[in-house]
C-alpha cells in the first residue's frame, strides 16, 4: 500500500513500530511531570481545535459559526531502538474534551489513572471513561508531599475501582516511581491479553 | 474587527496553510511515524515552507505527528492534512500506520516495550 511512496522517500528498509501509553487524570494532577520524568524530550505540546460545544472539528465546514477553542495535549518520547519508539500521552485536563479522549486511546498499549488523594473526586470522570472502554488501565496513586495518604484498599472502595485493576503507589516527579507504572501498565496489559485469548476474561468492563 | 464576519468563523485561518482543506487524504494517527530522504527533503524544497520544514525534521530522525504538530505550531488537524499530503506524494514514509492485531502480534510489542522500560 505505502510500498511505492516509501521507495520513493528512500524510505529505512526497517518498519519503525511506535506504541503508546496514555496517561488520564484530572486538571494538575502531574501527568505532564509522570511524562516528563521518563521522557527523552522535554515533553511537548500538540493542540487540537475545537468547537465550544466540546465537538471535534476535523471538518470545520461542519460548525460554521460556532466558537472555538484548543484542546492542549502533552506528551513525551523515549526511543527504545532504531525501530521502537513509546510514546506518552496526557490526556486533556477538562474532561469534557472526551472525542480527544477517544483519538488518543486508540491503538493505545494501555493507560494510567493518575489520581490526586487531596482531591479523589477528580477521578471518577477519568474511571468511568475508562470502564467502558476497551483499554487495559491500572490507577497510579500520586503520593504529594503532604497529601493525605490513604491505605490503598480505602481508595479502591472510595472510587470503585474493579478488583483486576491494578492499584500502585506513585511519585510522578521520579524517574523510577514513573517506570515501576509503566511496567506495570504493560504487565497489565499482557495479561488481559492472554486472558482474552482464552477467552476467560471480561473483555469490556461496565 | 470591523471586517465582514466569515459564516465559517475562527476556524478557517488556522486551516489557511492547508488552502481550507480540513479532509486529510488518509487518516493517520497521532502516534504514526514519518521518516523522510535526504533526496525527499530536496524536493520538498518546492513543496512550501511547511512541508519541507516538515520533511527537515522527519529526515533528522523519525518524528510522530505529534511531534510535527508541535515543533510547526500547527493544530493537529492541520498537520495531519499536510503530512497525509506529503506521503501521498511520496515525500514522507509513513510507519506504524494500523495498530497491531492478532495474539503474537500484540504480545511480541508488548514484551519489547516492556524489556525497554525496564532497560530504562
């Protein structure tokens, strides 16, 4: 298909594969620290455009008149070889943004939950996102100097969260606390993945 | 201020370096990967100043739409019509398009991201 557009690009003989892993929560919750702890980059910025109605707006002559915003979105890079690179996406604060949602999700490894304990509320947008979703996800505690801490049980009952999803502890301004997330993300995902293929697994939850 | 309003309202002039194309030739997700040729980056020269700042980043080292919209400063839409352009016309090569499907598949991605995090 993009057999003749690559020779012509001179393109590398080798497929270069990226993967992603988003990262959800609410408004300053530090998903743009998690990002920028492991990312090779100073994480970046992309915006999308929107109508005020929370609509996208790929076709723009189908809102006319209608105001619009941005919707910023940052993410980061690590380059795992020549021909692998992860990258990871924050999700939009605000999440009434949810058609951003759905674009950065798809084909997604999988995703954290990142969760303030000084303001739990915030989660429950983000969870059931997530719930009728099929994307593996986990929750990532972020652990703020200060912040109440709270047994992890506690805050599984607090915000409901299903007992096969991975619940950890994290600091998202550290290197390693962030990587220990990613792994388990990943792990997370590998298993509901070879619990689908035999096919003894909820595939969708909610 | 002043000037007519364009029943189109704001959105047409983040879309103008696009001549008002808001369809991009093919749909391309924001995680795919564009690589260009040194030869590619040449031709790409007449191609305006977006496109070949495009084709200059993409040929430094393989760059994401992601990155493509932020390092131009365009909206993703528009970046998205003006990279499915350049692939169409050869310019970019365009990697990890499809997401991965079937058991191995998936699995195989899985394990090498995994060995890479832990590399980390």
């Amino acid at each position: 298909m993009d057999f003749a557009s690559s020779e012509r690009a001179g393109a590398q003989p080798r497929e270069i594969t990226s993967a992603k892993i988003v990262i959800a929560g609410g408004f300053g919750v530090g998903k743009t620290t998690l990002v920028g702890a492991v990312s090779e980059i100073e994480p970046l910025t992309t915006e999308a455009l929107m109508t005020s109605a929370g609509q996208g707006v790929d076709d723009a002559s189908k809102v006319p008149g209608k105001e619009t915003t941005t919707v910023a979105m940052d993410f980061g890079r690590i380059t795992m070889a020549d021909d692998l690179i992860l990258y990871l996406f924050g999700t939009p604060g605000q999440t009434r943004f949810w058609f951003m949602w759905d674009e950065l999700i798809r084909g997604a490894v999988g995703a954290a939950v990142l969760v303030d304990t000084r303001r739990i509320a915030d989660a429950f947008a983000p969870l059931d996102y997530f719930e009728n979703r099929h994307l593996p996800y986990i929750v990532a505690l972020n652990c703020f100097d200060g912040a109440p801490r709270y047994e992890p049980d506690e805050v599984r009952e607090a915000l409901a969260i299903p007992p096969h999803v991975p619940l950890v502890m994290c600091d998202a301004r550290h290197r390693e606390s962030v990587k220990a997330v990613l792994v388990q993300v990943v792990e997370h995902a590998m298993a509901t993945l070879v619990a689908e293929q035999s096919g003894g697994y909820p595939a969708v939850v909610g | 201020m002043g000037q007519p309003q364009d029943p189109r309202g704001n959105l047409v002039r983040p879309y103008a370096v696009t001549r008002g194309r808001t369809e991009p030739r093919r749909d391309i997700p924001i995680e795919a990967i564009l690589v260009a040729s040194q030869a590619a980056v040449q031709e790409a020269r007449f191609a305006g100043h977006d496109k070949y700042r495009i084709a200059v980043l993409c040929e430094a080292k393989p760059q994401s739409l992601a990155e493509l919209s932020a390092f131009t400063r365009q909206p993703l839409g528009v970046a998205r019509v003006l990279v499915a352009d350049m692939v169409a016309d050869g310019l970019l090569s365009l990697h990890s398009a499809a997401p991965k499907k079937g058991f191995t598949e998936r699995m195989d991605l899985l394990e090498r991201v995994l060995s890479g995090l832990r590399k980390l």
